[in-house]
C-alpha cells in the first residue's frame, strides 16, 4: 500500500485490525508530500513509481491508500503493474450507496470533504453514480484540515471554528444523509466533525471513512482466512522518501501504535 | 531565484520593485511542493537541482528565495554552481543586527517565525550570532501559517486565533525587539501578525522579512544601476515543474499583479 505521507496510516490501521495474519508493507512518499494540491500528471507519475517498488518488493497486490492518488492515479497504476489493485473511493462508495438504499429510500444526498485534488477529480461523485445514479453528492475541499491534523490539532477552537467554515454552507444547504470523510487525514478529526455537524444539522449524520470499507474490499480479493484467525502483532513494515525521523512520532499517533522501525527508501529515479 | 512553490514570489515582488530594470527568472518546484517539513538531505537534492537548471538557462545570480532552502542548502549550491548565490536569511539577519545596534542598544531580544525545517536548522539564530553575539534569538515553528496564506484566510477569525496560539507564549515570554517572518509566506499575514503581536505586547514591534533586506543585498551584488532608472513594466518569466495552472491564481495574489504566463518545465531527472 502507499500514499504520499502519513495519511494512508488510517487505512494501514484498518487493514491491520480487519487482516491481522497479513503481511503489509506501507510506502509513504514524503519526499513529494502532499499530493492533494497538485496536478492528475505528476500524481500519476508519483504513483506509478512507488506501485512499481511494491510490485519489486513482493506485494500480491496493491492498495492506493490515498484519496487523490486514488482519484488521479487508479488507472495509470493498473496499466503499470500485474498485481491487483484497488483504491480507497471505490469501497465507501458502495458503502455509502449500500447504507442510503436499506429502506426508507427517501435519503439521497451525500456530503464529500476532501483535498482540492479530489475534489476536482469529482471521482466521489462519478462514484457514487455509477453505483446509484439517484445519489445526489455535494463536495467541499477542506485544504486546511491535512496541516491541523498534521499538526496534531484535533480538536479545540481552531480545528472546530475551520470545520464550521467549511461545513456549515455545504450542510446547511444540502441537508446530507451521508457525510464522507474524503481524505485519509480527515479521520483523525471525525470526533469535531461530527460535532460540528451535529450542532449545525440538529442531528447525527452518518460519517464514512476509507479504512473499514477498503479492509473489506481487500478481505474479498484475498479470499477466505485461514482457519487459524488468532491476531497476531501488527508488524507493517513503513518506508518513507525522507527522513524517516520526521516521520516516527506521527506514524504512531496515525497508528494508535507505537512505531519504531521506520526505512529510507531512495523513489528519485 | 527559486522557492518551492509561490512563498519565494514576495521576494521576487520586492526584487521587481527594487530592480526593476533586471530580468528575473523564478521556478517554483511545484511538484515537490513544500520543503518546509522535509528532511535537510531531500532539501539540498531538490535545491541543487533547480539551482543548475537556473545556471543553464543563463542566469548570472542566484537567490534562493526559500527560507528552508537558504537553512538548509546554501553551501550545497554554492558548492554546485559557479554563479554568486544570495540566500533570504543573512541579509534580513544583517538589517535586524544593525536595527538593534542603533543606540539606545538595550534592546537585545529578536523573535523568529518559521517553518518546522527553518526552525529546527537553527539557521536565524547561527546568522545573527555570527553577526552580533549578544542578541538573543527565540523561534516558534508555526506550520499552519502556509497553508493558511495559501488557502487565502490571510485576515478574520481563524488566521488570528492560529497567530494568537503560535505567537503567545513567544512573547510574552521573551518580550522580543524584533520580530522576523522568517517564510517567505508569512509577509502575506503580516497584518494579522501585526495586529496580535501589538494586542499580546500592549505595544508594536517592528517585523523584519525577506523581500526588501534580499532586493538590497542583490543590488549590492550586481553592482551599480544603469543611469537610465525609469522603471519599466515587471516581466519575470516564471517556471513550475507541477501544473502552471494550479500556479496562476495564487501567483497573482502574492505578486500583487496579473500573472498570465506560467511555463512548465520537467526536473524528475
């Protein structure tokens, strides 16, 4: 799996608990850290090169643990390696269609936060649609909330007065069923989006995330668990572009794990 | 010149009005976009990269309108080109030092905003050290000011509340004579910085940035000014290595004009 930096942990974190007697190797870019700002090419090209690593490495398949690699980058990687490969947009979306088609039906409009990048893909829509064409998605790039989470403001009067900034005009006017958390940052701040929603909407909404529905999609690709299910110690293996000090103390806030072993791997080509 | 991304064009903005016979050529490394939470290694690979690009296209001076490039990658230019190179710290370290000199000379206390990289590289207090060893430098690391600027949330409520958290215990503790913007982003939030500074002080403290101490360290460099001095119309050519479009708007901002031309060039190597 990989993604530009630490975001993809979320999934890594997901994938561990749903998969526990797997063996995953995690590649985070950061040399090129944050790909959510830039441009479909050089997404593309960043990806390409580390699936190729993986594919080098072993991996029997790949997930893209990234929301815009995932919306930028999902083709160009299929072409370019032999393995399976699946993205982190695609579960929810069927999640989310699954959850607003159990009776009563009435519920059709979908909520999406995520990077600009993403955003303008409109791969959570086209999504969305292609599952549920009845699905109605409103979208809002929320580009401040990858630094508060990399900063380790999580909640408080900033994180909460950026939330309400980005999600009173986009709930207020569409009054969503389903909110999803588009970015592999945002849930490390789903307790203060939830609240903000909340206080905004009068209500609960439903948030969705990529770590449980990516977890299950790669369950079904993998196949069936062997008998033995007993969990075992999460052992990811963690690869960074940088420097790997930078990146122990987040990986292990973004794992909810300690981590000591982080290696430098060289992607410049 | 060269930065990252858009921080370096203030510098460029001043260079442009202090110069304004010269001809510029800015890149942004746009795809490699930001360098400020990047290791010292990745930082000097990138900057030697585009500083013989720089060379190649002719250039006969080179800033490197980056405050963690200048940190971290001054020597590993200098060493690579065969052109002068100006960085953006010493020149604003030089104006403070000698800010601070002027009699009454009681005033002993500069304060330092930066990026992560910057602050960590101990670059600002090493400059003024070397040039007025009984200053006393205090640094305060305020990552979430660059994706603010870049953002556009320059002034209101949550730019002031982020400016109040990063700069409170900065000065009320060290009560400092000098303020120093030490990112080439933070001049576009010199207001707010201003303005909370002044309510946490009870009185103004004068902020020191890059643009203006590199514009007259350049001219120094290249020597006297052609005695025709009539100003003509900026015209600096400009280079990113990710999408030109992502670059035009937020160029404009920073550059306080209309930008219509971005090139792109390709640096993966």
């Amino acid at each position: 799996m990989f993604d530009s930096g630490v975001g993809g942990l979320t999934v890594l974190r997901a994938l561990e608990r749903h998969l526990p007697r797997d063996a995953f190797l995690y590649v985070g870019d950061t040399a090129r850290v944050p790909w959510g700002t830039k441009g479909p090419d050089t997404v593309q090209r960043y990806s390409v090169r580390v699936a190729r690593h993986l594919v080098d490495s072993g991996c029997r398949a790949i997930v893209i643990a990234c929301n815009t690699a995932s919306a930028f980058a999902l083709e160009a990687v299929r072409a370019a390696v032999s393995v399976p490969v699946i993205d982190v947009i695609t579960p929810v979306a069927v999640e989310v269609a699954r959850a607003l088609a159990a009776p009563p039906a009435s519920a059709r409009h979908v909520a999406v936060l995520g990077t600009r990048g993403t955003v303008a893909s409109h791969a959570y829509p086209r999504a969305l649609a292609a599952i549920d064409n009845t699905l109605i998605t409103h979208q809002r790039p929320c580009p401040l909330f990858v630094p508060l989470v990399e900063e380790g403001w999580v909640d408080g009067a900033v994180p909460e007065a950026i939330a309400r900034t980005y999600l009173d005009p986009l709930l207020r006017e569409n009054s969503p069923d389903a909110l999803i958390l588009g970015c592999t940052h945002y849930p490390m701040m789903s307790a203060v989006i939830a609240r903000v929603a909340r206080a905004i909407l009068g209500r609960d909404v439903p948030l969705f995330e990529s770590g449980d529905a990516t977890a299950n999609a790669l369950a079904e690709l993998l196949g069936a668990p062997s008998p033995d299910t007993r969990p075992v110690a999460p052992s990811a293996r963690l690869q960074v572009t940088d420097s790997p000090e930078l990146f122990l103390d987040i990986a292990s806030r973004f794992l909810g794990r300690p981590v000591d072993t982080v290696e430098h791997i060289d992607l410049a080509g």
